[in-house]
C-alpha cells in the first residue's frame, strides 16, 4: 500500500523548495511524485506546427523523490508520517503516526 497517493497534501522536507506545500498530481514511478508549483523548472519548448504547440520557454513541475516529502496533517499543522491499520473487517486504511487519525481519501 502506497503511503503517499495522488490527491494527497504534502510538504516539502528538503530541498529548494523545503517548506512549500502542495497537491500530489501524479505518481511518476514507484518511488517519485509530480507535486503542483513544487520543483518547477523552465524548460525550452520547440515549435510543432502539427500538433499545435507553440514554441518558447515553459515553466514545468518536475518528479521529487517521495522521501524528500510528508503527508500534511491538517489538525496539527505540520508534516507527519503515515502508518497502516488494518480494520475488523479486513481493510487497510493509512493512518498518522501522531493522532492514529484516519487519512481520508482524496
């Protein structure tokens, strides 16, 4: 069970950006996630007439690795580690670490 997951609020641990927060867009590959306005880099774009795009310098969000961000509680304001609790019936839902909280899903 991934314990960061797309729609979820993080912040950022380390880094340029350390501090920031944001909304997980994507997952890249197991290990790295797209975070909105996190790690954004400007990237040069070349023209395709074909396909419409216009040529120039785009500002783009990069892939960080999921270590360098935490799950943002809410409650208490800051960044906290996820845990997983299995239930009466069998599911597995993630939980904070700090409050035993639920996380809900996005």
């Amino acid at each position: 069970m991934n314990k960061i997951r797309k729609g979820d609020e993080v912040i950022v641990l380390t880094g340029r950006d350390k501090g920031k927060r944001g909304t997980v867009s994507l997952r890249v590959c197991p290990e790295r996630v797209v975070v909105d306005g996190i790690n954004v880099v400007k990237k040069h774009a070349k023209p395709n007439p074909m396909k419409g795009v216009t040529g120039g310098i785009i500002e783009k969000s990069m892939p960080i690795h999921q270590s360098n961000v935490a799950i943002y509680n809410k409650a208490s304001g800051k960044a906290d580690r996820v845990g997983i609790k299995t239930l009466q019936d069998g599911t597995r839902v993630r939980v904070f670490k700090s409050s035993g909280e639920e996380i809900k899903a996005a």
